[in-house]
C-alpha cells in the first residue's frame, strides 16, 4: 500500500460507511430492488477489476447455452454508445465494449446486450419477439436496483478481498459483508496445484456462512493463438521473438507465460481505446514480428492497421476440482426458476 492510499485512510472509511447505508437501505427494502420471473445470474466482485470475470461468464454460457436461451448484459465500459443496445451484425467493441463485443464474437447463439441500467437493459430483452429464458449479469454484483435471483462473487487468490480495505486505501467497492449476498464465491486465478490446506485456509479467512459454497479455478491457455487466417501452436511461438501486448488489468500471467528473453513487453490501460499514435508506435515497436494480445485486446485491434501481424491467445477459467457440483448448483438453480 503506497504513502498516498494510508493518507486517504479517512476518505476509505466514510466511503465504507456511505456503501453500508445504501446496502442496508436495500436490504431493508427501503431502496427498491426489482426481481423478475426468470433466472437472473450476477457474477461480479467486491473489488475494482481484474478477477476474471469474462472467463467465468463464458463458462456459464458454455454449461447453459445448449439447454436453454441466454443473454448476458453488461454496462460496456468505455463503449461509445449510450442507453440499451443489442448487439447486431453492424456491431463492434466501440457500440458494445470489447467484452460485451467478444461475448457476441464466440457465442453466436446467444443474444448480447449492454445498458449502464440493468433494470431497464433486462425489460428490454423481455420484450424481444425471442426472449431469453436466462439471462447473466456481467459485473453487476453492486447494481442492487436489481435483485438477481443467484450471485457469484469472485475474489483474486493474490487479491482476496478479506486482505483489502475500502477505497481510496484499497480496492474495495463495498466492506467485507457484501460477499454475503453471494450463494457462490469462487477464488481465481490460483496455482493450478492449490493444496487442499491451502483452500481450507482460504476458506477460513472469508469466513463464509454455512450456506454458502466456494470453488477455486485456474486461468487455463489455448494450445494455439490465432490470427486473421491462421492458427499456430504455442509451444512454437514461445521460442520466437515477438510483441506481446495486453491492455487489461493484471497482464502479468499473460507475458509470463508466452514470453521469452529476447520478447518485448508493451502494457497499456484496462479497456484501452488505441489511438493512431499507439498504433503507428506498436507497429514500430513490432517491425515485422508476430503482435500477440489477449482476446479482449484483439476485438479491439481486429479492424487496425496491425491485423496481418496480430494474434491472440484464448483463455478461459477451469476448476481445480468439484467442477460437477458447481454445474449442478448452477442447473438447479435455473431448473427449479424455470419450473416455478
């Protein structure tokens, strides 16, 4: 924690205490929630960015997307439009944000949605000629206008949000007691080989409640990065020299994993938007070797001038073990919404 975060200690603790009465104010009903008929499932987090939230929707799109009709809404961060927007051929990372936009790329089945008001983006979809019958929340565990009927919050393994403090002196959007509202809380990002000690440990420091079931995942890679035209082995590339770029929040994993000694590293914001300048000064940077980013950057880079030399690797959360009870937790769940 730097100098400047220990100053603002008192600034974290009325904005503790601002987020407590809002959360009590909606617990007491005093602040309205708005429910519906449907499965509506939050994943979120209690924290500001970076514990994969992407990854786990699209392993909930992956178990449900065969047996029944999904959407998933998310705000569209930095996106350049504004108000509810369903996502359509004439779309791109700019209309939806580049996560919504990669969620539309990979999962042509599903319908996309975006709108900073959840309660109106979920009215809006029920009113579509095709429905959905689920419908995910992206990054909505602190939108409590609606009350979704399943939350899953998800907490760093280098993060957890029972070692931070509130903003400014952490990265907390809300105390501790907010992972209460969560039916599941899932550790990501862990050592694919997390001991058992080590996730009863963990488990004991978020003090859950006997009612609530936690899960650890790994960020599993793709075999292969892929470009415009072409696919090619990892285990190829890593020995090439190339440009590896992410704009994401903790980059990190990312180059550890594809880079070698002679690779150069370039790291721009979370969701940034590159200008021509970037462009023009990654093009330079890269000459004429291979540009690798991850996939959000690339829906973003996929129209540039750096097409014929960018690829990206896929990647996507896997559970260290107990995958079948989280599945049948989620199935349930939505069975027993949809029968009632």
């Amino acid at each position: 924690m730097n100098v400047l975060r220990k100053i603002l200690f008192p600034f974290a603790i009325l904005y503790g205490f601002i987020t407590s009465i809002r959360n009590y104010f909606f617990d007491k009903g005093i602040l309205k929630s708005t429910s519906f008929d449907i499965p509506v499932i939050a994943v979120g987090n209690l924290s500001v960015g970076g514990t994969g939230k992407t990854p786990q929707i699209e392993y909930l799109i992956r178990l449900l997307s065969d047996k029944y009709k999904i959407a998933t809404l998310s705000r569209g961060y930095k996106r350049k439009s504004e108000g509810f927007v369903l996502a359509s051929a004439e779309s791109n990372a700019e209309i939806l944000g580049d996560e919504p936009f990669q969620f539309y790329q990979k999962f042509p089945g599903i319908q996309v949605a975006v709108d900073a008001n959840r309660t109106n983006g979920i009215i809006q979809l029920l009113s579509q000629n095709e429905k959905p019958q689920i419908i995910l929340l992206d990054d909505a565990y602190q939108h409590r206008k609606v009350k979704a009927g399943f939350y899953i919050l998800l907490s760093s393994y280098d993060d957890l949000y029972a070692d931070d403090f509130m903003l400014p002196t952490g990265n907390l959007r809300e105390s501790r007691s907010g992972a209460n509202r969560a039916k599941i809380v899932i550790v990501t990002k862990c050592p694919k080989n997390l001991s058992d000690k080590e996730q009863e440990e963990i488990r004991l420091k978020l003090k859950l409640t006997c009612s609530q079931q936690i899960y650890f995942t790994f960020i599993d890679y793709d075999d292969f990065i892929y470009g415009e035209n072409q696919k090619i082995a990892v285990n190829e590339i890593k020995s090439e020299t190339k440009l590896l770029l992410a704009g994401i929040a903790k980059p990190t994993p990312f180059f550890d994993y594809l880079k070698n000694e002679n690779d150069e590293c370039l790291t721009f914001p979370d969701h940034h938007n590159f200008s021509e300048t970037d462009l023009y000064s990654i093009q330079n940077k890269a000459e004429n070797k291979k540009i690798i980013t991850t996939e959000k950057d690339y829906v973003r880079l996929k129209d540039s001038k750096l097409v014929s030399q960018l690829y990206y690797l896929p990647i996507k959360s896997t559970f260290i073990k107990h995958q079948q009870n989280f599945d049948a937790t989620i199935l349930d769940y939505v069975k027993e919404n949809l029968d009632s």
